[in-house]
C-alpha cells in the first residue's frame, strides 16, 4: 500500500486513512491505492466494513491534485487514464462494493475531497468541517460526484449555490439538510465512526450488503419495479441473504431470546 494510505484491519472493520501532507490531495497514484484498499474490503469476507478518513484535523481531503494534474497533462479527459479500481479516489465508481463505508471527515473536505465523502454511505464530520466544491472558478468541472450527487443529497438550488457560486456550506447545515448523518466535536469522528462500524459489524453481514445492492438498484425506479427486481433474481446479494445461513440464525436467536451469531454465510 502507498504511503499516502495507510491501512489497519480492527476486526471486521477496514480503516482508511489518507496521509498525504499538506491537505491530502490526491494524485493518480493515491487514487490507485485508496481504489485497491476499497478492494480489499470487497473481496475479503472478514471484512464487513469500512471507515475513510485522513491524517490531521485541518483538512480531510483538498481532492485533485492539480499540481500532478497539470505537470503530466492528465486535464481534460482523465478517466481514460488508470486512476484504479473504483476511479478517482477508488469510492466515487467503485459500484460493485456491497459493504458500508462511513466516512470520518475530519477536516474541510473540498472538491474532490467532498467527492470522495458523499461516495461514503454514512458520513460523521467534525463540529469545524466545511464543504465545497470550488471547482468553477479553476475552470474544470467536478464530474466524480458533484455533478452526479450533490444535488441528490441537497435541495437542488442549495446544490446550485456550491456548484456555481462555490461557497461553503459547514456540517451543520450539510446535517440540518440531511446530506451528512452527524456532527460531532473536533476530536470525534473517527470515534463516531468506530462506534458505527461496531454496530454494523454485529449485523449480518449478508444482509447489509444485500441492503445496500437493493437501494443502488432502486434508484430512479418506480416503486413497482423495485418489488419486481427483488422477486426476479437480478439481485444477487438479496437472493442470497434470503437463503443464508445466517437469516435462519437470526431467525432462531430471536425465537430462543438470545444473541445472534453471523457467520457471512
């Protein structure tokens, strides 16, 4: 793994932390290996889930590396250079990742760095934590989730003032319109996170990843055709959370009042 991204497994939960001083931009080679941690929490099945956060408490992530960027001539078409698994930042399309990923976004996280946050499925941010995306007045577009998300997390107008204007919008006001799931002190989020990941590592795995597939697939779908993808077998991880063992020992732990133990299988 690179040294920009350090790696640590605490045991069901895969931490990712970006450490790229000064403000954890990303260049294509942190893109690669964030994409190829993202990976190891897909494909190991002790894994149930991730957190991503980085280094310091200042910025999360200044995203793009715009100096690299400019110094190789990756500007203009970038995606057909190989950013990794999962493009840029290796969360923003890595759409086959079934497992949660919470974010601990301890600093100002702008552009690409925001990028990278709202591609999280739970997002814990520090009481001092601004977002932005200030992409415009640079010239370039942000296309690996300002355009595609942003403005399905915000009131579309509100999303209009980050991505046209490029003002800031702080954590509570990201929390008050829904767009972030807490705000918590400075020194919190990563033990916010922490305590999230618990949880969700307690869960059955199966059934969570299966959760997760189903609300990717559903989306922009009218209601009768998400009834007709679970019943039609196009959801492979719904399928076999159905059949698991682990749903006949949920099933049974609850009948005899006790524990459940999952096993992911």
């Amino acid at each position: 793994m690179s040294e920009a991204v350090r790696v640590e497994r605490r045991g069901h939960v895969l931490e990712v932390t970006l450490d790229r001083p000064k403000v954890n931009a990303i260049d294509r080679q942190t893109s690669i290996a964030l994409g190829q941690a993202f990976v190891q929490l897909r494909d190991d099945p002790e894994l149930r889930v991730g957190i991503v956060t980085a280094a310091g408490d200042r910025v999360f992530s200044a995203g793009w590396d715009l100096k690299a960027a400019a110094e190789t001539e990756q500007v203009g078409e970038w995606w057909h250079l190989d950013y990794g698994p999962g493009s840029f930042a290796g969360l923003t399309e890595l759409w086959n990742l079934n497992k949660p990923v919470i974010a601990a976004v301890n600093g100002h996280a702008i552009g690409g760095g925001f990028e990278l946050a709202i591609a999280a499925d739970l997002i814990v941010a520090g009481e001092h934590v601004e977002f932005a995306l200030p992409e415009l007045p640079i010239g370039i577009l942000p296309d690996s989730g300002g355009l595609q998300r942003v403005p399905r997390r915000l009131p579309y107008n509100i999303a209009l003032e980050l991505l046209l204007l490029g003002r800031r919008m702080s954590a509570q006001e990201a929390h008050r319109y829904g767009m972030i799931n807490a705000v918590v002190p400075k020194d919190q989020p990563i033990h916010k996170s922490r305590e999230w990941a618990a949880t969700l590592a307690e869960g059955a795995p199966l059934t969570i990843q299966a959760i997760k597939e189903a609300l990717r697939a559903f989306e922009g779908q009218p209601i009768r055709r998400c009834f007709e993808m679970l019943r039609d077998g196009s959801l492979p991880s719904y399928a076999r959370a159905l059949k698991s063992e682990d749903a006949k020992e949920g099933v049974k732990a609850f009948a005899e009042k006790r524990k459940a133990e999952f096993k992911g299988r």
